[in-house]
C-alpha cells in the first residue's frame, strides 16, 4: 500500500500550515524545527492522538490515523500556533 508523506517547516508556525491528505491511506507528518525562537518546542494534537518534543533540525515524524475524513486540528505545546491536517474523502 502506498504512504502519504508531508513535511512541515516549523518556523515560528508551521509552513504549510495545512497539509491535505486522502482517507484511508496511511501517512506520516515530519516536523522539523529550524528556529529557537518562541515556543515551538512541543507538537501536538489531541485529535489526531499526538504529543512529540522537536528538537531543533532533528526531524520528528508522527504517523497519522486517516480513517476518517475531516480537519484535524495540532499546535504549539502552548496552544498559540496551529497548523491542521485535513483527510478528504
Ligand atoms: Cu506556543
């Protein structure tokens, strides 16, 4: 079966900061924070079932349930950036 793969640039936020994926196929987010600054240090989501620390440029990858469709909400440890994953049908 084929993998949905996306990498996401953490930034002071998180570039995109929508990541679209398909339902139903299996799919990896790679987190990879580039820059001290700010809060950026934790990552997680409650709806997508995630808490990961982000050591600066160690890339992170979360494997993410699409089984259902729908936007997923993730954020800074602080709750004071967002990103969303969206699984379309
Ligand atoms: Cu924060």
């Amino acid at each position: 079966m084929t993998k949905q793969t996306a990498n996401i640039t953490v930034d002071g936020g998180y570039q995109p900061a929508t990541v679209v994926l398909t339902q139903g196929t299996p799919a990896e987010l790679t987190f990879t924070r580039v820059n001290d600054a700010g809060c950026l240090d934790q990552v997680h989501s409650k709806t997508l079932c995630f808490s990961r620390a982000l050591p600066l440029n160690q890339p992170q990858t979360v494997t993410v349930d699409t089984s259902q469709a729908g936007e997923f909400p993730f954020s800074c440890g602080m709750d004071m950036f967002f990103g969303k994953v969206v699984v379309k049908p």
